[in-house]
C-alpha cells in the first residue's frame, strides 16, 4: 500500500480508530506553512480568500491541467502571513488547507493501481500516544472527530468544485501565463508559472458559453479573482510590517 502526501506533509497514513492524534493549538501553523509562497483554495474559500491574498491559477503539467491557489510570499518559500510565534495572521483568512492538518483525504495505490476513493488519512508526525482520542472505547466517533471529519470531507468536495472551475476555464482557452515583479529598492523578487484570466478572451466569449460562468456561480469567482490581483501591491505592506528592513518597496506588478 503506499499513499502520495498532500503538498506539505511528510507522510501519511489512513486514519485508525486506536490512533491518538496531537490536534494543533487554535491557529498554530503546521510546520510547512513557513516554506511555502502558496497555497490550494477551495471554490468556496475564493470570496473569502479575496480579500487577502492574490488568487491565481497554477500548472505542474505544461497546462495541461491547472489548480487555484492563494499567494501568501513575493518569493519561493515566503510566507508573509505566518508570524513570529507561529501562528497565521489572525487579521486576514485562514486557508482551509491549513485548517485541516495533520488530516487530509488521499488515494491509496494498492499494486500499483490507484484505488478510486479517497480515505482519511493522517500525518504520521502527529499519532502519539499523548494525542487525543477520536473514537471511545465502543469505537464511535467523539464529537471532536466527527466535527472534523465533516470539515476535512466537505473540504475534499469543495477542491473538487476548484478542479471542475480550472478544467472550465482551461477548456475556454481563458487562461493566461503571468509574472510578477515586486522591486525593494535595488532589490527585485519575481514570482513565475502563474496564470491569470484574459480579460480580453473572456469578452469574447459567445453568449452559450457566457451563459453557462453566470449560471454556475463561474463568472462571480472570476470577477473575485480579478479583483485579488491587487492584493500584490497591498503585499508590499506586509513585508514591510513584517520586515523592518524592507524600505523603499516601490511597486507589486502582475506582467
């Protein structure tokens, strides 16, 4: 049996009802949350996520296919809404990414086949015998696991809403590669392999096609998409607050 890890986690095992589970403390980042520049987002967490962070779409495979994602740095491996002591910006929305760790929902490869559901599925670094239970001695579910289980499952459809949004705009042919060049002074940070929707492609879209972004709530995440580009200027605040050193940020562009 082997099981490929979400982004971030080490390795992970399907969840037992004998594990104990060390739960983080409120909003305390997990470990990988400090090396990372962005995160995946759900459909529904565009909205929130808007107000933020920069939303755009990104490719492992050529473009071939595409994943939705919050910009959290203006370089590789920078976080800028993690803080000192450890935790997330309590000002600003917490990705639900974050949220669910140490859980997730993964595949299982048995024999070299990919088996096709998903089962819950733990980060090994978090069962310890000094973790919480999940399950009583009857082996049923406490209300604090079921209260997760509800979140990490609904979590999982909601990525999959992401993916179908991706597939639909990729297939309109709506997607744009972009870069984006913060300057600091005589400093400069570029961020690349990003994409963006082509506003000019979108208006040309015919009326069936049109349609359908407006019947499936399509057409309002592309407005708020758009619209989170601005959150890379409003970035250059940020490092400054959390960067001292960081003077004469000039300007956060999308190319």
């Amino acid at each position: 049996m082997n099981i490929k890890p979400p982004t971030g986690y080490n390795s992970v095992s399907p969840l037992l009802k004998k594990h104990r589970v060390a739960l983080p403390a409120g909003d305390k980042a997990p470990p990988f949350a400090r090396r990372t520049h962005a995160l995946p987002l759900s459909f529904s967490e565009i909205t929130p996520a808007s107000r933020d962070y920069p939303i755009t779409f990104s490719s492992s495979d050529g473009g071939k296919t595409f994943a939705l994602s919050a910009i959290l740095g203006l370089q590789q491996n920078q976080n800028m809404f993690l803080m000192d002591d450890g935790y997330w910006d309590r000002r600003v929305y917490l990705p639900a990414y974050v949220r669910r760790f140490p859980f997730c929902m993964a595949r299982v490869t048995r024999d070299g086949e990919v088996q096709g559901e998903r089962v819950v599925c733990v980060e090994d670094s978090a069962i310890t015998d000094d973790g919480d239970e999940l399950f009583d001695d009857t082996g049923e579910a406490l209300p604090a696991w079921s209260r997760i289980e509800s979140f990490v499952t609904e979590y999982e459809r909601d990525l999959m809403r992401a993916e179908e949004f991706c597939e639909m705009l990729a297939g309109l042919n709506l997607l744009e590669p972009i870069s984006v060049t913060a300057e600091l002074g005589d400093f400069t940070m570029q961020l690349s392999g990003l994409h963006r929707v082509n506003r000019e492609a979108l208006a040309e879209l015919p009326d069936d096609a049109l349609r359908t972004l407006v019947k499936g709530d399509a057409m309002d995440a592309i407005f708020e998409h758009l619209w989170s580009l601005g959150n890379f200027q409003r970035m250059l605040s940020r490092r400054s607050i959390i960067d001292p050193a960081a003077t004469g940020a000039s300007s956060s562009r999308p190319n």
